[in-house]
C-alpha cells in the first residue's frame, strides 16, 4: 500500500475518496446472476424489523444516538467481514485477496482510495476493506471526532429567556433581535452535536462512515454472497446469507431514517434495499427519511 498511510489517525491527511464515490464501468462480459436481488432470498436471520433498534430513545442526544449507531454497525459490519479475511487453511489466503479481489468494486461499480495528496488510487478489495477499517478505527476512537462519553453540556447562556434555564427562577432577557433572523444565528453557529460536545464536522464523519462501510457491504454480496455466504448457509455456520441480510437491513433503515446515505450511494444494492421496503423489512418511517437530519443552516 505504498504512497497510503497506514496510521489510525491519518484522517486529516487522507480520506475515503467522496467526491467520485461510484465509478460505472461497461459490462465487457455478462455479469454473474444476482441471487441477493430475488425475493427468495431476500429473507432475514432474525424475524421482525429493526425499527425499535434504530429509532432514537427519548431524552437521548441526536448525536450521541447516531454515534452509537455508527459505533454498532461497524461492530457487526467487521464481524461479517471476518468471513471473507480469515486465511483458508487450504489455500493460504483469504477468500478476498489481491488475486480474487483485485480492484474494490461492486458490480458494475468501482472504489478508488485518496492518498497522501488527495489523488484516487485503485487498490485491491482486501486493501480497501482494511484502510476503511483503519480510517474507522482511528475516527470513532478520537474522542475530539467521537466524544461519545461527554455527558453533555448546558450553554451559560441563552439566545432568549426560558424558565427552564439552570439556576434561574426567571427567564435571562436576550438582547434586541429581528424577527426574520434564524434561531440558529441568534444563538451563534449551530450543528449536529454542538450542546453535547461534538465537533462541527461530526455529522460529516457519520455519512462518510455510513458511505464506506456500505460500500464494503456492497462488495460482499456482489463478490462473495455465493463463497463463502451461500456455502455457510448450508452448514451448522450461522454466518450464512440470512445473517448477512439481517446486517445488512439493519444498517440500511438505520441509514435511511437519518438520511447517512444517499440514493446514488445505495444504487449498487438498489434492488435489494426495494424487495426490503415492500415487503416492511425495512419500515415505512425509516424508507421515507422520517427523521433524515436537516443540517442547521
């Protein structure tokens, strides 16, 4: 991986490429049939959705919920992976490698990396997967990118009086203001986060998160739903196909209800993600975008 940087804290440095996320390539020979895109088998390890695991609790942060969901899908999303990096003892190497995997794609659509100097450089799957894994490690642990144990703070002040307001039995009067002006300017510059201690950047890093660790979802099932998904399913493995779908939902309505992927990312498992919202896999509310975070402006 010459010219990219291996160190967990590399993400001023370099980043997941996002400007060009997908690259469209021509079908120079028939793609392998899409098993994933049947209904058939469409169908989930676990019976249910996973609405009441995505919506956010009551009295909880916006941002630390969507943290702690960034958090728990990249835990699941790394032990799927596991499947595909584990050395076969037969063969020496993982099922995806250099050779297999020479390029991170997902079908029709390729994956470049950013080094040093910010220029898109192809790389293999597995060297792919493991610089996401690298980049993720180092931002969800960063307690200035994730501080996810501040308990939050409560502003000195206030843009205008509440007799909610700590310490006060009456409202603190704001100073003279234009109706036509914004809360979020009369309160100073707002974000995603702001009260409980996150960085102006945080809801950035989730969709940046959301996009990477879909794209590795997306690599799985076009390169390797059949080796190994389809083949565990067969044996007492529970990693099967079944399981990689309930991941798989899971992250989607998580993703969709808060608006952390977009309809051009999503276009590789694009089908998929439509036999999940008709049949209520993934819920009305989380399919509408019902709680997609609208940036503070």
């Amino acid at each position: 991986m010459s010219g990219l940087s291996s160190s967990t804290s590399f993400s001023s440095t370099t980043s997941p490429s996002s400007e060009t996320p997908t690259t469209p390539e021509p079908q120079a020979v028939a793609e392998q049939p899409k098993f994933f895109f049947r209904e058939k088998y469409a169908k989930l390890g676990v019976k249910g959705n996973f609405m009441p695991l995505a919506a956010q609790p009551v009295n909880v942060d916006l941002a630390d919920w969507l943290a702690h969901q960034t958090v728990e899908n990249y835990r699941l999303v790394s032990t799927i992976i596991l499947c595909v990096q584990e050395v076969d003892t037969n063969t020496g190497k993982p099922i995806c490698n250099m050779q297999s995997c020479p390029k991170m794609a997902a079908g029709r659509h390729s994956y470049t990396w950013l080094d040093n100097s910010r220029q898109p450089v192809p790389v293999s799957a597995s060297q792919y997967i493991s610089l996401v894994q690298r980049w993720m490690d180092g931002k969800i642990t960063d307690p200035k990118a994730f501080p996810t144990d501040t308990l939050g703070t409560t502003p000195a002040t206030y843009a205008s009086g509440s007799i909610s307001t700590p310490t006060s039995e009456k409202p603190i009067a704001a100073g003279p203001t234009t109706l036509n002006a914004p809360l979020s300017k009369l309160a100073g510059k707002d974000w995603i986060g702001k009260e409980a201690g996150f960085p102006e950047s945080f809801f950035n890093d989730c969709r940046t998160c959301f996009r990477q660790m879909f794209r590795i979802y997306a690599h799985l099932y076009h390169s390797h739903w059949i080796d190994p998904f389809w083949h565990l399913s067969s044996g007492s493995n529970s990693q099967g196909w079944t399981d990689l779908n309930s991941c798989f939902v899971h992250f989607c309505t998580v993703a969709k209800l808060y608006g952390l992927l977009s309809d051009r990312d999503a276009e590789p498992m694009q089908p998929l993600i439509d036999i999940w919202v008709a049949n209520g896999s993934i819920p009305a509310d989380a399919a509408n975008g019902t709680h997609a975070v609208v940036r503070p402006q």
